[in-house]
C-alpha cells in the first residue's frame, strides 16, 4: 500500500482463548474509522496489538508498506503511531502548557530544555501556542491539569499525543467519563484533526461514533462482522441484534 497502516490476518491468542480471529483492516490517511463492539469483543486488545503492548501470535502489520510487527511499542511511536487512553495520563499538578511542552521537547531531542528560559525556546513554544489554540485551551494555559473539567482534561490528552506528530492516532474512548453536556468539545476536536491523519476511534457512545466516523468497523468475539459507512451500519440486522440492541458498557 502507498500509506497508511494495513492489518493483515492479524490472530492473537491467550492459551485456548482466541481474542483476535483473522482480522483484516485498513487505515488510509485521512480516514476516520470507528472500532465498536460488546463488551468483551477484543476492541482494547487489538488496539495494544497495533501499539505494539501486545505481540500477535501470527499475522502482519505494515505502517507505510513496512513491517512493524517486531517494532517496540516506543519504536512504533516514533515511526508514527499514537494512542491516547481510556484514563488520562496527564501530570496533573502541571499546567496545560507544560503538559504540551514535554512531549514537543521530547520529540525535538530536547527533553533537557523543560526548565530553560522561554526565550531560549521560541519555536518549542510557539508549536505549544498552536496546540493549544487547535483544542480551544488557551485560556487555560497556565492553569494546573487538576482544576480543569474531566472533558478539558481528554482535550489536553488529545493535544498531548497530537504533540508527538502521529500519522496513525489511536483515540480509545475519548468520550469515556465525559458530561454528556461536555462531548461536543470531543467532537469538535475530532473535527478538526489534521486531513492527513488517520483516525481509528474505539468507541461506546454510539452517537459520538455516529457522528464523526466515515467508517464502522463492528468486532464481535475478536472477530471483525462487518465494515461500512455509518448508514450501513445502523441498518445492518446482526448489527442492531449483537450490539446496538444490547447493554453495552
């Protein structure tokens, strides 16, 4: 493929327990691409087996026609994949914009710079300035991360691993705690993600998915029932019957 991330034939198991069965998927840049499912469906464990938290017992992963299935998890973020957790992981006695300023020096190979005099690191943080601007959280800039809202806190998360320049962004559970007063500010960052980059959003909130997905890939079992456009999807029976018209968590 020309670009992009391609998963091919991709089976994990654990013992007798079979929680990936032969899944294929593709993700283009650009695409915004939905991951749903029951509870139990294996959507976190195919999410660790791209990221690379959990090897594959067989089949392939290519980023950009290149195989990365033995690549570190480290490796495969500095080769271009991210993903943002269910729980945040933010300092939270920091600021907004120290939290943005660590992974930019990081990823500039200048770590050492957190505590130099602004002056001395203009361009580091003219990139925070923008990063901030992109997820409305100027005005909290230089407030600590524990005073904001839990849904300003998934936007400082999202501008936290948009910092380190992914071409693949993994989003699990974005909406995962947030108001449902506050999900607009979710949808509205998804919004304006960059047009290059390729979206896979693992997601319960079916009107979230429904609204920012191009496309829904639907696992049931670790096995993936069916990929289409979100129409598709919403009148699909086995879709309605396995999930939609299920308790999910």
């Amino acid at each position: 493929m020309m670009g992009g991330l391609e998963i091919r034939h991709l089976n994990k198991q654990f013992g007798g327990l079979t929680v990936a069965n032969d899944i294929n998927l593709v993700l283009k840049p650009g695409d915004r691409k939905a991951l749903i499912g029951p509870n139990g469906a294996g959507k976190t464990t195919f999410a660790n087996l791209i990221t690379g938290i959990t090897p594959p017992t067989s089949g392939e992963i290519f980023l950009d026609g290149r195989d990365i299935r033995h690549f570190s998890e480290a490796k495969r973020v500095k080769a271009g994949i991210a993903k943002t957790f269910q729980i945040t992981t933010l300092f939270s006695t920091l600021t907004v914009r120290e939290n943005l300023r660590l992974p930019v020096l990081e990823r500039a190979g200048r770590s050492w710079g957190f505590f130099r005099a602004a002056a001395s690191m203009a361009d580091i943080d003219a990139e925070v300035e923008a990063l901030m601007d992109s997820f409305n959280l100027t005005r909290h800039a230089d407030r600590p991360v524990e005073q904001l809202a839990y849904g300003q806190q998934r936007l400082v998360e999202m501008a936290l691993t948009l910092a380190l320049k992914p071409r693949i962004l993994i989003l699990d559970e974005p909406a995962a705690g947030v108001p449902a007063s506050d999900t607009h500010l979710i949808t509205d960052a998804i919004a304006a993600l960059p047009d290059d980059l390729a979206v896979l959003i693992i997601e319960h909130d079916m009107k979230l998915v429904f609204q920012v997905a191009r496309s829904i890939v639907v696992l049931v079992n670790g096995t993936v029932l069916t990929e289409g456009a979100p129409a598709e999807i919403a009148k699909d029976p086995q879709v309605r019957d396995l999930y939609l018209g299920a308790r999910h968590d």
